[in-house]
C-alpha cells in the first residue's frame, strides 16, 4: 500500500485530472522524436532563440555556432543525451543530482535549460546572451559545467521549498522538494521562459493502483511531450518495505516520447533519471503496471504524483 492510496481513500473520488487544462491542438505537436543528425541545422539554432530579445536571439546563434556539435545539440535540446550514450551532460558534466536530496531540483534544472536557452547556454559555457535570466541571479559562471549545475540546483532547491509550508514557512531541505514547490517553480520557469511557449503546471496525487486514473494521467502525458512539455513524476514505494518507502521518495522527468526504431509508432516514454543522469526508455503500459522496481524510477517501484501542464502551452504574441 502507498501513502497516497491512503490519502485516496479518505479524500474520495478521483482525481480531476480534466481540470488541468484543456487538451492541446494538434497544430501544436511536435511529435515524437526519432535519430537527430550529427549537429543542430541553422533552423534549429534559430527557432531554439527566437522567443529571446533579437539582440540575444543573434548572440545565441553566433556562440552555438562556435561550439562543438555536442554541445550545440546540449544548448538547442537539453532533454536529450547526444547519440551513442544514454547520459545527458552540459559540458562534460553528466546532469545528476548533486546529493540525496536534491533529485527535484535536477529536474527542476533541467527545466530551467529546456525552458530557456539562455539558461542552457550558461551550463555549458559560463556566459549568458542579453540579459541574465532571473533564474541565475546570484549564481558564479566560473566553476565549470559541473559546479554551475550544483549552484543551479542548490538556489531550486531552496526556491521549491521556501514558503512550502501553508504558503508561510519553509518545507525542510533534508526532506527533498514537495510536489507543490516544484510546481510552483516549474511554472515560474516556463512563465519567464526565453523560448516560444509558456506552462505552467499543478501537482497531483495520483495512486497508480487505479488503471483508469493513471490511463487519464497518461493521456495528458502523451500530449504534453508531443508539445515539447516536460512532466515530473514522483515515485515511491509501498508498505511492504516499510511506511519510510510508502510516500514520495524520487523525481524523475518523462521527457518526450520514443519511437520505434523501424516504425513511426510511439514505442515508450524518454525519461530522465537524475541519480544517474541517464535517460530510459519506459514503456507506456508500465505506468499501469505498479508494483516492480524500475531504473527509470530511480530503482523504486510506483509513481505517485505527477506536475501536470495546468494549461496547453501557448505561443507569446510578437
């Protein structure tokens, strides 16, 4: 048993999960996302800075110009690991959480870099096109990749968790990032985004041992990564190891959705594990099979909460 079946069973009813938002239009989808060539098209570049300040737009093409084609492809899609490896990095510096604590704001970072360019850029090379990102306020450049993405992560971290309390007091550090922190820091993220589109999300309990809530649950899954539109999961274990395992102990970030490699069906679900930075492909029904350890989990065993797109992500006017 989780602690959310529990908190299910005195709340009653299901989760509206229909009021986050309604559903995106198919002219939005991205699709999924198959093989990638070798370095980023100019197009690409291009489309990744044109929600920035022209001046910054210009600046992020001629820098990712100037870098090699793997670190091009980390600033154009952060979300992915470069071809031939499964680990996603910024640099040379593998994206893992920097402690125990700490798996929310890895995802919350990477959200951060998927969301603005600007943000991204600064993890790989320490410099910033235009104007700082409020997000980096107060943040060195001079530590490379893997202490910009340590500070990065420590100033979410707090972020996430002050005022998590009632809306007054600070939730515990030591306790990791609620749902509804991340929340509210993953929208902030996306409203202030230097990219085309803005999200913002709302946390919910989900118990996956309801086969029609979690199949509602991936439902807007599979919309929002055809958008391009990250969804945090929160993961945990039950009761047989023990009430410490049975509440939210992990977050991962489902990323975008994976293809088959001879087909153009959907084949499963990219996720992004913090604790080791790599990427695993899930299959779409094992969100419905709760119950077994899973690597993409972080070795634990049932999704729990979800950060949910609370509306379709939408194009800033010119």
């Amino acid at each position: 048993m989780q602690l959310t079946s529990v908190l299910r069973a005195l709340r009653g009813g299901a989760v509206p999960l229909d009021l986050a938002g309604p559903r995106p239009s198919a002219d939005d989808a991205v699709g999924p996302v198959g093989a990638r060539p070798s370095r980023p098209c100019p197009d690409q570049v291009r489309e990744r800075a044109s929600g920035l300040p022209a001046a910054a737009a210009a600046d992020l093409v001629a820098r990712v110009d100037g870098l090699s084609d793997r670190e091009a492809w980390q600033v154009v899609d952060p979300l992915r690991p470069a071809p031939g490896t499964g680990v996603l990095r910024f640099g040379t510096a593998a994206a893992r959480q920097v402690d125990e604590t700490a798996c929310g704001a890895a995802v919350l970072a990477m959200i951060a870099a998927h969301a603005d360019p600007a943000v991204a850029l600064w993890l790989v090379t320490g410099d910033v096109p235009g104007r700082r990102p409020p997000v980096l306020e107060g943040l060195g450049s001079s530590t490379g990749p893997a202490g910009r993405l340590a500070g990065l992560q420590a100033a979410l971290h707090v972020r996430s968790t002050r005022r998590a309390v009632l809306g007054v007091l600070p939730w515990p550090t030591a306790l990791g990032t609620p749902p509804w922190g991340a929340a509210r820091v993953a929208s902030e993220l996306g409203a202030r985004a230097g990219g085309q589109r803005s999200t913002s999300y709302r946390s919910v309990m989900l118990d996956d041992t309801r086969p029609d809530e979690i199949g509602g649950m991936l439902a807007r899954v599979r919309c929002a990564l055809a958008q391009g539109v990250p969804v945090p999961l929160y993961t945990g274990g039950d009761t047989s190891d023990g009430w410490a395992a049975a509440v939210p102990r992990h977050v991962v970030l489902l990323t975008g959705l994976d293809t088959a490699a001879d087909t153009a069906e959907t084949a499963g679900l990219r996720v992004y594990e913090p604790s080791s930075g790599r990427e695993h492909v899930l299959a779409e029904h094992a969100l419905l099979d709760g119950g077994a350890p899973r690597a993409a989990y972080g070795g634990w065993s049932h999704v729990c909460w979800a950060l949910l797109p609370a509306q379709p992500a939408a194009r800033h006017e010119a």
